[in-house]
C-alpha cells in the first residue's frame, strides 16, 4: 500500500487511475460525513476511470433509519434520544435502523462499481466477506448473517452493511463494532442480539489494528492494488458537539 498523503490523483495531471484514495478522518459528525460523500459521489460518477474514494471515521452518537426502518424501530422515548443530544436521521441507504457511536468503524466505499466491472448486486457480499476476512485476522469466528447484510459471532451482529448504489457508483457503507457503547444499543430495536469486537475477543482491540484490516480487506475485495491514505480532506466541514455520557 501506498504512503500517507502521496500526491492527489484527482489532479488533472492523474485524472486518469485506478487508485483507491483512502481518507482516515477520526470522528466526524454524520452530517459532515453524509455531505462529504455527496459530493465525492458526484466527482467519481463524472470521471471514467477507476478512482474510487473510502472514508474511514467515527461517528458521535446518532441514530440512522434506511429504506427498510421505521419509527417502531425506537424502543425509547423521543425525550430519551434528546437528553443524550442523539437524532434520529433518515438516510438513503439500504438496511434498517442502526445505532452510531464512537468505538465503531464507519467504512463509505464511494466507489464507481459499473466502470470497475463490478456487478452491483455483488457489492453488499463483497463488504460483508472484507469483515469476515477482517474478523478471522481479529482471531474471532465471524459469518455472514443470515440476510446476508452484516456479520455475526457467538456474542451476536457486530457488522452491517447499509449501501446504495446511485449512477453507478456506491455510497453509505460498512459498520464495524469493535469497542461501542453497548447500552446505546437497547435504544432501537434489531432482529439479533448485537455485540462487538471487544465482546467476542473478551479483550481490549487496538481500533488501528481493525481500521488497517478492514482498509485491506475492502481494497482486496473490489480489486484495488494501489491505495494512498490521507488524513485529512480539504472539502470536510466540523462540527462541535457536545456527547453527553452516562456513569
């Protein structure tokens, strides 16, 4: 893999590429991410080669609703989500309704799937099979769930994936467990008993370890050789936040 922030290929000296352009962005709010992506999907889908785009962050506390959730997904009380200054966001994705946090891996493979040869119904196996392949490197037995949507071991569903596919290219993405805040969880309501990373190992998990896998494992997966990472991105917008935690 390539070195940290290697020259951009979205240059017009390198319009051309097959490299897939990671970008490790720590927490960021889900707005700031949800329009980061918008406007990398619009980028990718005007270009014609292979250049795909994955951010890689954490999100502060926040609820997300698919295509296939509903309201009747929320086993709290809407003053609940409110004293823990958490919202409840409906999104363009595929998948349910699933709780974010810090402590779990937010993967957007904003990639251009029909010039990549790629075959859109292949696009949710693909990332469930990187988080298996991830999970084996953990050393935790991890298979696809039964939908086929997300990953599961002993201690319950600690991936899900939560895609769409727009013009050709991806957005919305793979989310990993590996050390949430599980009480969060008990807010909405899932098919299967939800756990992590941390959970099944029974031990503290370094996130750059499950960060540095997963990368791997996606780039694997959609058959990218050439990877640069970056830290930073000159279109993302912050906010400040405040998280408010529980003893």
């Amino acid at each position: 893999m390539a070195e940290f922030e290697t020259p951009s290929v979205w240059t017009p000296q390198r319009r051309r590429s097959q490299t897939l352009e990671v970008y490790l962005l720590g927490v960021v709010d889900f707005d700031s991410a949800l329009f980061l992506q918008e406007r990398l999907h619009q980028d990718i889908a005007q270009r014609e080669d292979s250049l795909g785009v994955l951010l890689i962050c954490e999100h502060p506390p926040v609820v997300t609703m698919g295509r296939e959730g509903t309201m009747l997904d929320l086993e709290a009380e809407s003053r609940e989500f409110q004293s823990r200054l958490m919202e409840v966001k409906r999104v363009a994705r595929g998948g349910g309704t699933l709780v974010h946090s810090p402590g779990q891996v937010a993967a957007y493979p904003i990639l251009p799937i029909e010039r990549s040869n790629q075959r859109p119904s292949n696009f949710v196996r693909k990332c469930v099979h990187a988080a298996c392949d991830m999970a084996t490197e953990m050393k935790i037995n991890g298979a696809p769930t039964e939908d086929g949507t997300g990953v599961e071991s002993r201690c319950g569903q600690f991936a899900w994936v939560g895609a769409t596919i727009r013009d050709g290219v991806s957005s919305h993405g793979l989310f990993v467990n590996v050390a949430p805040d599980m009480e969060l969880f008990r807010l909405i309501r899932l098919p299967r008993s939800v756990g992590s990373i941390s959970m099944q190992r029974m031990s503290p998990v370094p996130m750059p370890k499950v960060r540095e896998s997963l990368i791997r494992n996606l780039a694997d997966q959609f058959g990218y050789e050439d990877v640069n990472f970056y830290t930073r991105h000159p279109l993302l917008t912050r906010k400040t936040r405040k998280v408010v935690e529980y003893a």
